[in-house]
C-alpha cells in the first residue's frame, strides 16, 4: 500500500535535526491540523507525553506544536511551547489527563489493527490537503470525521481545541 504524503511529511519533520533540537525526545506526535496562511498551507503537528502503564499509556496535555510548510518539511514556520502560553497557565503538566488505549478503540485487538486505521486517517489527510490546494469542496469529510472520532485520544481533545478549534471540532465527534 503506498505511503501517505501527510504521514510522510511528519516523519520527514519528526527526524530532522530542526526537530530533534528544538522538541524533547520523549515527546510524540500527535494529530496534525492544518493551517492556511496568505494562500499557503501549513501542517501544525503538536506535541505530547505518554509514559508506559500496566494497560497501556498515560497521557499528559499537549505541550508544544511545531507549525511547517507543506511543501519544505526540513523548515518551520512556528514553534510553540504551550507551558509558558498565557492561556495554557492552568494546565498541570505534572499529572496524566487520560490514558490510552480510550474506549473507541476497544474492538481494535492488534497494533497492525490500530496501525491499518492510522493509515487511513492520513490518506483522508492527503485528500484533504489535493482538496484545499486545488480550492475544491473535500469530499471525504464524513470518512476523515469517523475516523477521527475513532482515533482521537478524547482525553487530549481539549487541548487540540485550544491550539484550532474549528479545525479538530470539525472532524471530533463525541
């Protein structure tokens, strides 16, 4: 199955020395938004711990996002540490806010599973980014909708929301 270009373009960022210096090693990423800006498009990718449990991750709030153009992922348009943002301040950093495996993901068994569904969310990604770079309707909204809702940690949904709320509540579905 061919790669997604959107899944791509993250990894491509996630292992540059751009990102290796400026976001901690320990952090992952999580599920980009998109960003247009003066008729060019952007990928905000942010940023979160998850420490190992017994049943599978705990998951602290978002704490950083790296904003980089779509075409050059080796460069960034913006880097932003949530912890010292004004309306970010009551955020406790120190205590998990969720943990992962969440409930929709239940009748998923397998990592090759989880991963398949991974996929097809970033394909969904792709389609989105050919619909707005040819400024046509997106046609998979509904699909990318299901299958955000599916995937999405609802534990960290907030703080995806503070960072682009009509992008994340677009395509969330509690």
């Amino acid at each position: 199955m061919e790669q997604s270009r959107m899944k791509e373009v993250i990894h491509t960022f996630n292992h540059s020395e751009l990102c290796r210096k400026l976001i901690p090693a320990e952090l992952a990423s999580g599920w980009p938004c998109l960003k247009k800006v003066r008729g060019k498009l952007y990928i905000v990718i942010p940023y979160f711990n998850r420490m190992p449990v017994k049943s599978g991750y705990a998951l602290y709030p978002i704490y950083c996002s790296a904003t980089i153009p779509w075409k050059m992922p080796e460069k960034m348009l913006d880097f932003t540490v949530y912890t010292i943002q004004e309306n970010w301040k009551d955020v406790d950093y120190s205590k998990p806010v969720g943990f992962f495996k969440h409930k929709a993901l239940e009748d998923i068994r397998t990592k090759d599973e989880y991963i398949a569904l991974c996929n097809r969310l970033y394909r969904c990604y792709d389609e989105m980014v050919l619909a707005v770079l040819e400024n046509k309707p997106f046609a998979g909204e509904e699909k990318m909708a299901g299958l955000f809702s599916k995937l999405m940690e609802p534990s960290l949904y907030p703080f995806y929301e503070k960072i682009n709320k009509k992008f994340y509540s677009n395509f969330y579905k509690m």
